[in-house]
C-alpha cells in the first residue's frame, strides 16, 4: 500500500507518504534542517542500510518533509521542538491514527523523544537512530545562525531571497541562506511576504530561535526529568561524529529508564544488521 499526499497542519502544508503495511511506524527524517522524506533512502547512513525499504516490508511506515523542508511549507516564527512534535501529531490526526510506533534519526531523535513525553498515549515505543547532540553540535548550529544573521545585516531580507536562487545549498550547507531556504525556493506568496517583514523583528526571532532549539551540549529537545519518568519503550543506536557525538546517545541512556542500547560502531550498523535489529525491537512491543 503506498499513499501521497499534502496536507496542511497548523496552517502549513505537509508532504507525506506512507507505504508498505503493518502497523503505523510515523519517521521523522534526518538531516538537520533539510530533513525531508528523501532522506531515508538518500542519506548516507540509511541508504547503505537500506533502513526505510526494510522497514516497509513489516510497519506501514510514514514519513514526511518536516516544516520549512523539502516541499512542506514553513512560517517565519520561533521554530520550537514543540512545532516539530505537533507536526507528527497533526499528520497522525489526518491519517486517523491513534497510537503508532516512532522513530527518529539524528535531529528527528529530538522530535521522537519530546513527542513521547508530551504525548505518550499516542507512542507505543519508538526508536532514537544515530542522535544529533554533542558540543560541537550546538557550536555548529549557533555558527550557522550567526551566519545568517551576519548576512541579513549585510544583505537585508531580498538578499537572503537572491542567494536562495543563486545556490542550491541548504541552511546546514550554507548558514547564510537561513532557515526558510527552501520555502522561500518553491513557495512565490511566502517568498513575497518574507522580503517585507521587518528586520529587526527578523533578526529578533532568529537569534532566539538559535538560543531555544539548541540550548544545551546533548540531546536538544524535552527536558532531561521528563525523559527520567518517561515509560514508553525506546531503542538507542548510536552515532559517532561530530554531530552526533556518541554521548548523545549515551544521554538518552541514562534518562530513559525502558530504553535498550545496541552498542554497535557505525561501522558494523550494516543493511544485515542494523534494520533487522529495529524491526525486532519493534515486532515485540504492542500498539
């Protein structure tokens, strides 16, 4: 069964697919802020594990372009971990499922904890894929913001619009593009209103959309207590590099008192043993 569409949550449209069949598996993608369904098959790690595919032939996997990436539309806010939460709950409300299985990789492992915790009714375990976290991850994300806004002082609004169509490159490229680049590439109505929007009020929401999302050296997202009390099933794989720093992973160890540890290298996280081993986990909890 494979099913397409868009829809719109919270007043912004919403790329989705969900193929395969079995129980709902709801994915929040990685790849930073250009975390778009297309990942799953296209990023490094889980093209060579053929994750999604595998993954296909036992859930009815869904995925999705998150806000402000791929085709899915954005709004000039203070992007929080909340809005990224609500998405997943929203495209759950339009497919008319209750409870599903979740499962996050890299910044999606952000957006899968923090639904969990702010939603449990509607988690039955969930899976924390290679987390983004680390020191040098926060140092990453502030230079990229601080990029922007170096540009837009430099620049003004209808510059960042230029640059957009002057480079194909993503705000975790390129910072100077910002985080609305691809809204502002495929969507001409948001493109209009962002050149108008005033700039110090821009540069307000920036800098404290920097400050919130990225607040600490480990695992940004929900608060370290809820994650403590939390009691919905959970499978750690961890990463190994400068953005998803291996103490990520082992944060998350220690809040999530039902979680387990496949403390495999990346290395050895193969197509034989890395899907099998999320699947298995899966398969033995009960929606």
């Amino acid at each position: 069964m494979s099913v397409s569409g868009t829809v719109v949550v919270d007043g912004i449209a919403t790329r989705y697919e969900v193929a395969g069949s079995g129980p709902p598996l709801l994915m929040f993608s990685p790849g930073g802020f250009g975390a778009s369904m297309d990942a799953w098959e296209k990023h490094g790690l889980y093209h060579r594990t053929r994750m999604l595919a595998q993954l296909q032939e036992q859930f009815s996997a869904i995925t999705f372009d998150k806000r402000e990436s791929g085709e899915s539309g954005g709004r000039v806010e203070q992007v929080t971990w909340s809005d990224y939460a609500n998405q997943g709950i929203g495209l759950l409300d339009h497919l008319g499922i209750d409870r599903a299985h979740i499962m996050g990789a890299c910044v999606g492992c952000s957006i899968a904890a923090l639904l969990a915790t702010t939603h449990p009714g509607r988690v039955s375990g969930m899976v924390l894929y290679s987390p983004a976290g680390g020191v040098k991850y926060r140092m990453k994300q502030h230079g990229r913001f601080a990029d922007h806004l170096a540009f837009v002082r430099a620049n003004g609004l209808a510059g960042v619009a230029e640059l957009a169509f002057t480079s194909d490159a993503g705000f975790s490229d390129d910072g100077r593009v910002g985080p609305w680049v691809t809204v502002l590439r495929h969507d001409p109505e948001f493109r209009s209103r962002y050149v108008r929007l005033d700039l110090d009020r821009y540069q307000t929401i920036v800098a404290g959309m920097s400050r919130r999302l990225f607040d600490r050296d480990t695992v940004p997202g929900p608060e370290p207590e809820d994650l403590l009390v939390c009691e919905i099933p959970a499978l750690i794989v961890p990463g190994d590099d400068t953005s998803h720093a291996p103490s990520a992973a082992r944060y998350l160890r220690e809040c999530l008192p039902k979680s387990q540890y496949w403390d495999v290298p990346v290395a050895g996280q193969t197509a034989d043993t890395a899907p099998p081993r999320v699947i298995d986990f899966l398969t033995s909890l009960a929606l």
